[in-house]
C-alpha cells in the first residue's frame, strides 16, 4: 500500500494499492507521454534510449498543453497502441 500526499487540501493521507506491474516487459509496447512541460522531452529521450536498447518497442506521444488532461482521442490511441505508460514532467 502506498501512501499519497494531496499538498492542495489533504486533511490526511490517502492510501491506495500500487498500479499492477508486468512481470516482464518483454513483447510489450511502452507508451511514452510528453505533457509539454520544457524539457520533458529530454527526459523520454533518455528512456527511450533505455527501453530500446533492452529490446523494448516505444510509441511516443505529446498532449498540446500541459495545463489540461489528454484529448479523449490521444487517450484512446494510447489505450489502443500501448500495454503501460510513463508519463513525463519537467521543467
């Protein structure tokens, strides 16, 4: 069980179970999310890099602003092309 922290108006912790992790990445596509925040796209460069290098296949995407949540059709084509996501923030 993990332990999340709410800064904008927890009154106190809230504690839900970790998402499920493949036991191997292997055959799986991983979906690389770009919010659009600066330098983010530095970052999945990097593990990109990383994933391929090990085998792993990589759809990379990027939401038009960072400032509100993915379009519905960027969401299903992400839901549609990849088996798990990592999603990137930077500044």
């Amino acid at each position: 069980m993990t332990e999340l922290l709410d800064p904008t108006s927890e009154r106190e912790p809230s504690h839900r179970p970790l998402a499920a992790r493949p036991d191997s990445l292997e055959g799986k596509t991983v979906g690389l999310l770009d919010i659009s925040k600066p330098r983010g796209d530095v970052f999945l460069d990097e593990v990109q890099a990383a994933l391929e290098s090990k085998g792993v296949k990589v759809e990379r995407f990027k939401k038009p602003t960072f400032t509100k949540p993915a379009p519905p059709d960027l969401r299903h084509e992400i839901e549609t092309k990849c088996d798990l996501v990592i999603e990137a923030l930077a500044d």
